[in-house]
C-alpha cells in the first residue's frame, strides 16, 4: 500500500468520524433509539461480509482469522441488540401496557 493511499484513507476515516458526529449530535433525543436500532439492523450487511471473506479465504493466517472472528461476534451481537432495543422500543406503544392481567371488568 503506497503512503498516499494510506494518508487518503486516514483523511476520510478522520472526516467521516467528524460528519457521523455532527449529523448524530444533532438528532432529537426521542429519535435515538429508532435510529441506532436501524443502523444496528443494517449492520448485518458488515456480518454477512466477514462471513464471506472468512469463507473465501484459502490460507488465512491467525491474525486473519481472529480480526474476522471478532468482527463477525461484535457483528452478531450489534444486530440481536438492534432488534431487541427495537422490539423494546415497540412494545411500549402497544395497548394495554402497564395494565395487570386479570384486573377488575
């Protein structure tokens, strides 16, 4: 890898830390939750790529092997946590809740 490119990709790492936070940091609280529970959601994309190159791999060395393996476990438990805040998240708008089972009529 030549130096430019490894400077280019510093700069747009660096840049795009920068955006990520100014677009976030301007979100409402109360949109927080759906949003981060979506992206989770997309991330299954990033799983599904560690995945394949796992599999795609002829010779992985170790360390290739550990990057990948904890990248697909974050991977995993990013996208269950994304669908149980989301789940959380809708089960707080559906009838009934806080209501006791077997109330008075």
């Amino acid at each position: 890898m030549e130096s430019g490119s490894l400077l280019a990709n510093i700069a747009i790492l660096v840049l795009a830390a920068f955006v990520g936070f100014a677009v976030i940091s301007k979100v409402p609280n109360t949109l927080h939750t759906p949003l981060m529970s979506g992206t989770n959601a997309i991330h299954g994309i990033v799983l599904l790529g560690g995945l394949i190159v796992l599999g795609e791999l002829e010779n992985p060395s170790v360390v290739d092997s550990v990057v990948l393996t904890v990248a697909i476990a974050f991977g995993m438990i990013n996208v269950v946590g994304g669908f149980l805040v989301t789940d959380r998240m809708l089960s707080m708008f559906k009838s009934g809740h806080g209501e006791k089972k077997g109330g008075r009529d």
